[in-house]
C-alpha cells in the first residue's frame, strides 16, 4: 500500500513559471511550416501560424529557447537580420540542412513578443567567441549609439528587446558538437565571454553549458571545470536528458524520472561543491533547457547519415504513444520536485521535431499525447512545490536498479489554497493510494489522468486527436486522510484546496 504524506509546513519552493519552457531550433519543420508558414490559412500578417501559437499558449508555454540547440554552434545571427530579400542563405553542418534565414532574430524576439513569451538566446560558442556573442546581445539590448544596436534600429527596431537570458553555447561537450571543446578550452572560453556579456549588460542571467546526458564520459568532471573557471559570472547551468524505450523495456522507460532526479542531485553537488571551495553561497541554479522522450537510438539514424536538404526536411518526427505521455508527466513531478534548484525548464522541442504539437503544411495543427500532460502541470502546478513524503514499494529494473512504483509532487497557492497533486502509478496495476494530511485540511474536487497503452505510436492526425485526458475516480475523504485510485501505469493530476 503507498501513502503520501502532505504538510502545509513542509516546502521545496516557489515554482519559476520559466519552468514551462519549450524550444525552437531551426531543425527540420520546428520553424518552417511549423511556427512560420506565411501561406497557412492561418497565418497572421507576420507569416506566424495562429493555430500552432494558440496550441502553445493552451499547452501553458512561458519561454522559448532559440535558435539552437546544435544549430547555433556555426549559426553567423548577422546573416539573419535587415531585409529578408539580401539575406544569404548558409548550410548548416548540425543538421545538413540549406537554412535560407528567413526567420532570424528580429522575427523571433518579436513572436516572443507578441505572444507573451520570454526569450532565451543561445550564442555561438563553437566556431565564434567573444567577440559575436557581445554584438548580438548589443544589438538585442543596446540603447542605440553603437554600430551594433545603431543596426537594430535602422532594421526598423527602435526599443531595445531587454533579452534577459543567455546560453553560452550548447552541448559544448559533445563530440558531434561543430566547435567542440574540452571542459578546459569551453570553460575558459564561456568565463571570457560571460564577462564581457555583462559588461554590455549587467543585468543579464547566463547559462553556462553543463552535460549533454549524465552518460557522457565526462560527466562530473566537466561541470567541475567548468564551474572553476565560470562560477562569478554564470547564474545556471545547464542539463539535458532525453528517454525511451529500449527493447520493449517498459519498467526502465516508466522509471526514466528516477533517473533524471539522480542527474539533477548529481549537477548539484558539483556545482555545490565549487560553492564551498570558494566559501561562496552563491547557488548556481539548473537550467534543465532540453528534455522529453525522444526515440534517439531506435528511430533517428544520427545527423551523419543525412544528406543535405532544403525546404525544411521531415526529420526527428517522433509520433508518441500513451505510455509516452505518461512518461513525460512523471518527468514533470521530478522537476518541480527540484524547484528550489532547477529555475528553467524547455521541453524540447516546441512544434514537429519530438515535440507536443504537430503541423501539416498548408493543413491542421494538433495535440500529441505528451500535450496533455505538460499542459495540465502548467496549468495547475502555481504557487510553491510541498515536500511530500511518499512511502511505496520499490520495482526493480534493468537500466536504473530499483524506482519507486508510485511517485509524487504537489503545489499550492498560498494567495487561494489551490492544491494540485500529481502522481504517476508505474505499475500494471491499480494502486489505491492514501494521502495523509496532518496539520492541514484537504479537499480533492477532481482529477484527469494520462494513460499507457500497447497501442504503440499515433501516426496520424486523427490517432494523435482519439487519445486525450480521462477522468479519475473521485476521491474518497476521510478523518485526516483522502484515499486516492490510480489506473495502472498512469499519470494523474488532482486538483483541489489545502487550508490550515
């Protein structure tokens, strides 16, 4: 039997609505016909689809991260502003792909803009430096008077865009990276620019590269010397982790959110431990800026096999299942199970390429099954995160030893008491779950669930539309205690009030 026990008094910390980010690489058809698609029916007056920014603004996205990703590692921004019709096209060695910069960053920062998001900029730090990375952030941010912010506003962009958040590079340590380096030459590298970056603009927030996935063979080591040689002038760092299901392995797959708890706790102690070297309390934070389910080993060959293409190529398409859906759910309790160190979140990416939403060129734009999940955290997860303490039997599995069969996290409002709890059932079947409330009243007034299946991927339109949120079993309230049903292998989202 598996109880969690909530205590008004016991708090992880305030959620950062950055937490809900997403991201847009110029990769495959994330940009064109996907957020950009100037002959769509739906397509305001700027070339932006209407359909795919209403299904971001429903799925609860808060901040974007742009342009990449490994397309920024030999991305030249200069290319990509002023008139589109003088613009040079370049080919871009990430994803082989003739990228024709048509959307560049005016276009970008002013979608964010227009449709309430904050902007998160990559620079390059691969075959650029210093140098490029000040000139963009003062041609973002300048007040005017420099070539650079001088150009900004003879491209028609009089007001500075106030770009607050920055990413040295990206996957720096990845050999596939165009410009990798050592922990050693990025370090020094991201520490030279962060401080000339704020040099131009003091307020600023950096993120400094972290690992690629906590399997690098670098792991540890290279945030350790990255974190020697940034701590003064970085404010996060970075981490990405994706997840499938290897070999019809669905234990391990359902278990993917124990392994990301253990490479939060891991990033923490490195940076922590840079912290007390230096007699610092400085808390270098998390920007977890790429994560999701993404069938990387079993379904997408590797860019090295891709002929170079144009018009954006159908690629990195994933198609997702319900047991998908239920996989990113419980990757969600893990990061607000971490609030109080990770302050940045990007569901990886934002339309067509592994992603939420998908389009059809000319056509319809619609929900996959890993929508329903983030949308509804999003929506509900307000206020600050409570520290649960869950008491469940353990499954064994192959690729990450035992995990809990039965996870949790919980948020609360404290201007209205609204209470959200999510919990996901990792096993084949029905668990009956007692909540323990002491100290505290609860009420549990609904909940929605996300549900696994043997169905596989849904290819289509239609099969992505047919799966959605079912409704939970209502709860049962007792003296003290509210009994809660999960359907097996499952993601369910309770809503209701806490008071004290």
């Amino acid at each position: 039997m598996t109880t969690i026990t909530l205590h008004p008094d016991f708090r992880i910390g305030p959620i950062d609505r950055r937490l809900f980010g997403s991201f847009v690489e110029h990769l495959g058809r994330c940009v064109y016909t996907g957020v950009y698609e100037p002959d769509h029916p739906t397509a305001d007056e700027h070339g932006f689809r209407r359909d795919v920014a209403d299904l971001a603004d429903e799925l609860g996205v808060t901040l974007v991260r742009y342009p990449g990703g490994n397309f920024v590692s030999n991305y030249v921004w200069e290319d990509a502003v002023g008139p589109v019709e003088q613009r040079r096209p370049f080919l871009d060695l990430a994803w082989r792909t003739i990228e024709p910069n048509t959307i560049g960053t005016d276009e970008f920062l002013q979608y964010c803009e227009r449709e309430g998001l904050e902007p998160m900029m990559a620079v390059n730090l691969g075959t650029r430096g210093v140098a490029e990375a000040v000139a963009l952030l003062d041609y973002c941010n300048g007040e005017g008077g420099t070539h650079w912010s001088d150009l900004r506003i003879a491209n028609g962009r009089e007001e500075p865009y106030g770009v607050k958040l920055w990413c040295l590079g990206n996957e720096m340590d990845g050999p596939w990276q165009i410009g990798h380096k050592t922990a050693e030459e990025y370090g020094r590298l991201a520490a030279e620019t962060g401080k000339a970056m704020k040099l131009v603009d003091p307020t600023i927030e950096l993120v400094a590269c972290g690992s690629s996935s906590m399997y690098m063979d670098t792991f540890g080591a290279w945030e350790r010397t990255v974190l020697s040689h940034t701590f003064d002038v970085v404010d996060h760092i970075s981490m990405h982790a994706y997840y499938e299901e290897l070999n019809g392995d669905r234990a391990s797959f359902l278990g993917s959110g124990t392994a990301m708890d253990r490479f939060v706790e891991r990033v923490v102690a490195s940076a922590d431990s840079i912290a007390a070297e230096r007699r610092s309390d400085k808390r270098i934070t998390i920007s977890f800026d790429e994560w999701n389910v993404w069938y990387l080993e079993s379904r997408f060959v590797g860019e090295k096999n891709l002929p170079i293409q144009r018009d954006a190529p159908r690629i990195i398409e994933d198609h997702y299942s319900g047991l998908d859906a239920v996989v990113v759910g419980d990757l969600m309790i893990t990061l607000l199970n971490h609030v109080d160190r990770i302050s940045i979140g990007c569901l990886a990416q934002l339309v067509n390429v592994i992603a939420p939403i998908m389009t059809e060129p000319g056509g319809a734009a619609w929900k996959q099954t890993t929508f329903h999940p983030f949308a509804t955290a999003a929506r509900l997860a307000t206020g600050e995160t409570l520290n649960l303490q869950v008491d469940a039997e353990t499954i064994t599995t192959e690729r990450h030893g035992d995990v809990p069969a039965v996870t949790a996290a919980a948020s609360v409002d404290p201007a209205t008491g609204a209470l959200a709890l999510f919990v996901t059932n990792r096993t084949a079947h029905e668990q009956i779950v007692t909540l323990r409330h002491p100290g505290a009243g609860v009420r549990i007034d609904g909940g929605t669930a996300v549900l696994a299946d043997h169905d596989g991927a849904r290819e289509t339109q239609e099969e992505a539309e047919a799966y959605g949120m079912v409704d939970a079993l209502p709860a049962e309230h007792g003296d003290g205690t509210v009994s809660l049903r999960l359907a097996p292998e499952s993601w369910t989202a309770f809503h209701g009030t806490l008071t004290t």
